[in-house]
C-alpha cells in the first residue's frame, strides 16, 4: 500500500489529492464504527439506545470532517483564494525576515558596544 506522501503525488492534482485524503478518513471512520460495534455485542452490556446515540455521534463528526475537508479542498481550488493564501504566505515571510533582520542588528549593535567598551578596559 503506498504512504500517504506517495499517493498525493501520483493524484496529479489537488481535487485527487483531497478526494484520497476523504477516502481515507471515511475508511478510517469506518473501521472505528466497526470495531465499536463488535466491542459493544462481545461486551454485551451496552444499551442500544446508548450504541445509537453514538453512532448518530460518528455520523455528525464524519459529516463535519466531509464538511471541513471539502471547503478545504474547495478554498485551495479557488483561484483568489489561492492568491490571497499566497499573499498571507508572502507576509508572514516578510514578518518573519524583518524580525530576525532587526534582531540581528541589535546582536551586533549589543556585540559591537561591547566590543568598543572592552578594548578599552584591556592594557597591552
């Protein structure tokens, strides 16, 4: 079976990338709903009242991941949203180049201060 690193490059594109990463979920939801529901028949003990609370529980949250994963996949595809992604990318680089840059100088400013005021406590 191939890693998940493998698969988003043999999709090609980003809609099938997004699609396998909701496949992949949904197996992943399913199993758990399948593993629940044979824990709770060998447990025995289990309302079903409780086994279909939960299950309406599962429901609600796979549904909510559908939701999210497809605005996602949604927003990414668009194209001002992907400039506007562009953008914020491109500001908080800038963001980030301006605070190390202003930190540096004053490394080398606190640096050079007191390389100034240490040569003249030195005697040769």
């Amino acid at each position: 079976m191939p890693g998940l690193k493998e698969v988003t490059i043999m999709a090609g594109n980003t809609k099938d990338a997004w699609d396998e990463v909701g496949e992949r979920f949904g197996e992943w939801g399913r199993m758990l709903g399948e593993r629940y529901r044979k824990r709770g028949e060998e447990l025995g003990a289990t309302a079903e009242e409780d086994r279909k609370k939960l299950d309406e529980a599962v429901q609600a949250v796979t549904r909510q991941l559908d939701q999210a994963f497809t605005s996602l996949g949604d927003t990414l595809r668009d194209p001002e949203a992907k400039q506007t992604l562009k953008e914020a990318a491109k500001a908080v680089g800038d963001a980030v180049s301006t605070t190390l840059s202003e930190a540096g100088e004053q490394i080398r400013s606190r640096l050079g201060s007191s390389r100034s005021s240490g040569s003249s406590d030195k005697t040769d």
